[in-house]
C-alpha cells in the first residue's frame, strides 16, 4: 500500500503550548498567530486577504495515532465512540482542519484568528472556503 | 524537516474514472461510492450512521503537486491565482476535504453520496461534521 508523505509549507508560530491550554474548537477561539509559510511555497498565497476566511489543515505532531476509541470532547457519560465518528485530534492520521479568519498577510506572514493548535505545529495545506 | 507519512485508513470504491468526468465540487454531485475501511480500524468506524454527514479526507494521488498558480475552476477569465486562495486538487499536499452522506454502513463499507473523487483514491481520514 502506498504511504503518502507530506510535505510541510509552513509552520504555525502560537501561543498555545498544551492540549490543556487549548479551546476544544476553532469555533470557540479568538486566539491568534501567524502561519509562516516556507518561501518556495509563497506564490500559492497570491489572493489571500484581509477578512477572508480559509481552511487551513495542520498536523498535529503531538497527537497518538494508535488510538482508535476516545470520549468524544472528554466527556466520560457519553460512552466511548470510534475517533472517524469524532473531531478528536487522535487519530490514525492527526490532520486538524480549522476555520481561521485571516487579519493580515504580509510576505510569508499570514497573521489569522481562531486558532486552537499547538505552537510549532507543521501547515499541511491552505484552501478557500467553500461558499 | 519532518515529512510525516499519511497510512491510508481506506480506499474508496467509485465511478468517476477521469478528471473530465468528475463534478466540480461535491456539494454539486449526487454520485454514489464506497468508503471501504481497512480491517485494522474498522473499530474507528463505532458511531458512523446512515443519515449522517461526514467530513472525508482523500489523498489525490492523481493530482500534481508541483504547481502553485491555477486558473480557479478551469475559468481563464478571472486569470491566475495562488493554489492556496482556491479549491483546486493541484497543491503541494494533494487532500481533499468532501463532505458526503451516509446511506449505509455495513461492517468495514460506508455507501456514501456526494462524491467528486477519482475511484481508488486512498482515504486519509473521517471525521464529525462539526455542527
């Protein structure tokens, strides 16, 4: 079976520094930081802008990926549950896709908001929102 | 810098066979396949339910991943932009994010509708749909 390797285009510069000091979701986060993304990725930013909102995948390295049952958002009284039917960061490939509004772009530099990702955490991919 | 490897959790079973063929976008496409997991994570799968819609991650592995600049949509009148300011499948980490809907779960095969995937694309990973 083929095994994919991804390549990093940035790293996200935050922060959070635990999973206890981090928002359960993008969508509960006003926490910023800056996405850098590696120069020879620079020209895929062009369109990016103030106010837009993208879809950023992250890897998160920190994660278990043997783990195949967790209790989804920690809460014990609702039973364990499989990791595909969660938003678990546990899993057997720990890619996180978060919503981020963009707030400035400077360069390299993407400064966003929402953010509930580990400090150092490598930037998989950058896409539009889908209208 | 670290190059994490993806191990694909699945493949899906579909009958789009050519990019020429594929819907642009799966919120425009009632097409039908098969998520078939892979034995070692069918426990992951505990909670997955017929009705349900799900967030699918795909590995294009048809995809290039050496551009940087697409004509967003194949539409040359709006000229080039960053691959990262668009939804194209051409990118340096060629993964799809589908959101599709369960018909079916039976053992380690999820019938799915809504696909603008290629058939045989590996499956990197499911998740919730965050509500």
């Amino acid at each position: 079976m083929d095994q994919p390797v991804i390549t990093p285009i940035g790293i996200l510069h935050g922060d959070i520094h635990s999973r206890e000091d981090a928002p359960k979701f993008y969508s509960e986060s006003d926490r910023r930081g800056i996405l850098e993304i590696y120069p020879q990725y620079l020209e895929g930013l062009d369109g990016i802008m103030p106010g837009q909102t993208i879809v950023v995948l992250f890897w998160l390295h920190q994660a278990q990926r043997d783990v195949l049952k967790v209790y989804p958002r920690g809460d014990k009284s609702r039973g364990l549950r499989g990791v595909f039917a969660t938003r678990s960061p546990m899993r057997p490939n720990p890619i996180a896709i978060s919503e981020l509004s963009v707030e400035a772009v400077d360069g390299n530099r993407v400064a966003v908001k929402g953010l509930d990702i580990l400090d150092g955490s490598p930037i998989v991919d950058i896409k539009k929102k889908h209208s």
